[in-house]
C-alpha cells in the first residue's frame, strides 16, 4: 500500500502535522495525495508551463524578428515591426476573457478537467501558426489567419499558469509550498530554453530564414509537447483541495460578480505585485531582443543566444525563490526581487544599447533570469494563497491575466512606439533609434515602484489553511 504524503488543506502526514477531516479521506481515498502523485503533478503542470512558454516564446522571438516580412510586407521595418508587436498584444488581450471562462469551469468542475482544455488550445494553435500560408501566398488571409490562432493561443494561456499554480499550491505540503508551486514555473524556463535553442540553430549560419519552409519548424515542434503534456494531464488525480469541497463548489459556485464583489481588494493588490513581474518579463523577452538586433544592430541568432542564456540563470532563481519564501516570507522575498529589478533598470538598458554581446547577455540574465523570474517563482505560492478555496482559481486567473494586459501585453507595443518617437526625433544619426534605451529604462522602473508599493499592503499568506472559504486580506 502507498503511503500517503498529505491531503486535503495541504498538511504533511508523518512530519508531525495534523491531517484533519481525517473520517472524510477515509471515505474518500482518492483525496489522499501520494509521494508519487506530488512527483507526476509537479511534472504535469511544468510541462503545461513550458508549452505555454515554448509558445510565448516563440511567438516574441517570431514578433521581433520574422513575422513583419513574412505577414505584413511593404511597409518600413519599424511600422511592420508595430504591426507584428500589434498581433502580440491580442493574444494577451483575450487573456481575461480565458482566465474568467476557464476560472469559472475550474472552480466548479475542477483543476484537472480546465487544465486538459487550456493546455489543447495553446498546443494546436501553435502547430497551426507553422502551417499558415505567407502574405505573399493568400495576401490579407495570412495575417488574418495569424490573429485567429493567436487569440486561441490567448486563451488557452489564460488560465494554463493560474491552474498550475493552483494546482500544485493544493498539492504541497504546508512548509513547502512555495518550493512545489515554483516547480510548474520551471517550465517557463524550459520552454523558454527550447524555444532559444530552437530559433538559434535556425538562425545561425542562415542568411534568409524567410525564404521555405524553416521558419515554421520551430512551431510544429509544439505538437510534441503537446501530447506528452496531455497523456500526462489525463492521468493526474484532481487537487486534494478541491476534491474535498467538490459537491459544495457544484452546487454553490461563485459567480464572476460575486467574485469581485468579494476579492476585489485581493484582485487589484495582486495586480499590482504583477506590474514589474509580468511587465519586466515582457520587455526583456520581447522588447530588448527587438531593441538589440533591430536598433542597435546584432545579428538575430544573438537574441535569442542571451535569451537562453537568461533562461539558464532562471532555471536556478525560480526554485531558489520558492525556498527562500518559504522560509523568509512570500511578500518579503518578492519585494527584494522587485528591487533589485528597480536598481538594474539603468545600467542593464546602457548595456544593451552597446552591442557587445558578452555584456548583453549579462545584463539580460541579470534582469530577466534573476530579478523578474525570482519575482515569478515566489507568486507560485503567493498568489494563490491570497484567495479563499471557493474561488481561487478564478481569482488567480483574474488578477493574472487582467494584469497581463496592463503590463505585459502593452509593454513590448508601448516600448516599440517610444523606440519610433526616439528614431524620429534622431532622425538622420547612424542609429537613430539606439537613444530609446533610457526611456525604455524608466518604463522598467515606473513599472517597478509600482509593485514595491504594493507589497507593502499585501499581507503574507505563507502556510494559510487552503480550505478557508475567505481570501487573505479578509481574515
């Protein structure tokens, strides 16, 4: 017989905690929540995450430096270069509109059930991107084909991170969630990393990606990942949480307004933890590799050189981040993380305005591997901490996805038309546009400020009880 780990609110059996509702699992066994199951959940979920991130990497990488040929031709360089941050945007548009579908579902019918659905749509809407015809093919249809697919990549992704996190939030064991709820954001890494590899080998030595059939082998590498996640996902038990209040949540599911009625305090502070986070992720994931082969000159296969470079440096912060905010405090860790990335600002956009790629990848890794992705590997837990069982996965899906709009979809377009006005108003200079790196700075710092201010009204939710009904801020 196996022996079980913890169940239900998340308590580790046989570490000298309390396992209540003990008569309610021996009812029910299937809450009971095995070493191996924790193992196949932290697996599952990371493979979604990196799906998600292979896609939204590939996709910022494809935005920066292919699709304004291959979809929008016979304008300049800069306006294609709107055009295709303009597509960007969309995906992260729909994304409310997926996390609140996709939250409700989840909150009524359960994490594992949403989880095979989102991670589906952003799977094999990416193949499809690799199998789109060219503008120069179908004309008009080919971006209007692009924009299909990547508002069915939005939402997909606009409940995938949210139930990872959730999901394995529920999973862990009291003491250590923040180090469980960090592993699915490895995946971000690994599908950052893949994508990377990817378009690097694609890119180097090779004069015109454009010309064939190339460029679109990095997205069909997506139905690979696709079907280990989903034989995965199939397989997995239900969130302990979840399984303990499932008759209640199917009979008494909150509704979207009751939702905000009651969270909308915990919604707008977990927005603004979300300004420099998913802002910053952004920018340096999309607007710095555009700003360094596009501005100031490098060749493309640097960009996502020092991207993958980043992503190694991440693969070290994301769990490091989780530990230390199990035993330091969500909100204290975040807060540092935050700050390092407000200090960074100025000296990591100088650096990127130079060219020199051994300083470049520095500094993204700095940014991006360190600062931002340690904030991301302490919200695994953090956030989904903050809200009561009977809405958690709506609330998380909410606060993360409007949030994302506000930051994260708006900052590579916002970016791309401060790098216009700079360009212009440089007019005639070699590089006129390479002067855009000091405003770009002060968006990563304004951005910044706004999450340390808000970590200063959040309280800390570490090791709460996961089947309390009410959020955080309210107990």
């Amino acid at each position: 017989m196996k022996q079980p780990v913890f169940a239900g609110t998340g308590h580790a059996a046989g570490a000298g905690l309390s396992m209540p509702r003990a008569a309610s699992q021996a009812e029910a066994p299937h809450h009971v929540i095995t070493a191996a199951d924790l193992r196949r959940a932290a697996w599952t979920s990371s493979l979604g995450s990196a799906l998600e991130y292979y896609d939204f990497a590939l996709y910022s990488l494809a935005s920066a430096l292919i699709f304004g040929p291959l979809f929008f031709p016979g304008q300049s360089p800069t306006v294609a270069l709107i055009a295709s941050f303009g597509t960007y945007f969309l995906g992260f548009a729909v994304r409310p509109v997926g996390g609140i579908l996709f939250g409700m579902l989840g909150d009524r019918y359960g994490r594992k059930l949403v989880l095979l659905i989102t991670v589906t749509l952003m799977g094999g809407a990416s193949t499809a991107i690799g199998l789109i015809p060219t503008y120069q093919s179908i004309g008009i249809g080919a971006p209007a084909i692009l924009i299909l697919l990547r508002l069915l990549q939005g939402l997909g992704a606009g409940a995938e991170q949210a139930g990872a996190a959730v999901l394995m939030t529920e999973y862990a064991p009291r003491g250590r969630r923040g180090f469980y709820a960090a592993l699915p954001f490895l995946g971000i890494q690994i599908g950052t990393v893949v994508a990377a590899v990817v378009y690097f080998a694609l890119l180097f030595h090779v004069t015109d990606v454009l010309q064939g059939w190339m460029w679109r082998l990095p997205f069909l590498i997506s139905s690979v990942i696709l079907v280990v996640a989903l034989y995965m996902r199939a397989t997995l038990k239900e969130s302990p949480a979840f399984a303990e209040i499932e008759e209640e949540e199917r009979a008494r599911s909150a509704s979207l307004p009751d939702v905000v009625r009651q969270s909308w305090k915990t919604i707008l502070l977990g927005m603004g933890l979300r300004m420099a986070e998913n802002g910053g992720s952004s920018i340096y994931q999309v607007l710095a590799v555009s700003y360094s082969v596009n501005i100031v000159g490098m060749r493309n296969a640097t960009g996502a050189l020092s991207l993958l470079c980043a992503a190694l440096v991440g693969t070290i912060f994301v769990p490091l981040s989780g530990l230390l905010s199990d035993r330091f405090g969500r909100v204290r860790v975040y807060r540092g993380f935050a700050i390092l990335q407000l200090v960074a600002a100025i000296p990591v956009w100088y650096v990127l305005s130079l060219g020199i790629l051994p300083l470049t990848i520095i500094a993204l890794s700095v940014a991006l591997g360190c600062a931002t992705w340690g904030m991301f590997g302490t919200q695994g837990a953090l956030l989904p901490e903050l809200f009561g069982a009977r809405h958690r996965y709506l609330g998380v899906s909410m606060t993360r996805e409007v949030s994302a709009v506000l930051s994260g979809g708006l900052a590579p377009l916002a970016g791309s038309l401060l790098i216009a006005w700079i360009s212009t108003a440089h007019h005639g200079a070699p590089r006129p546009g390479q002067q855009a790196w000091l405003p770009l700075a002060g968006y990563v710092m304004l951005l910044s400020v706004m999450t340390i201010v808000a970590t200063f009204f959040t309280p800390d939710p570490r090791n709460r009880d996961l089947l309390d009904r009410r959020d955080m801020i309210d107990t």
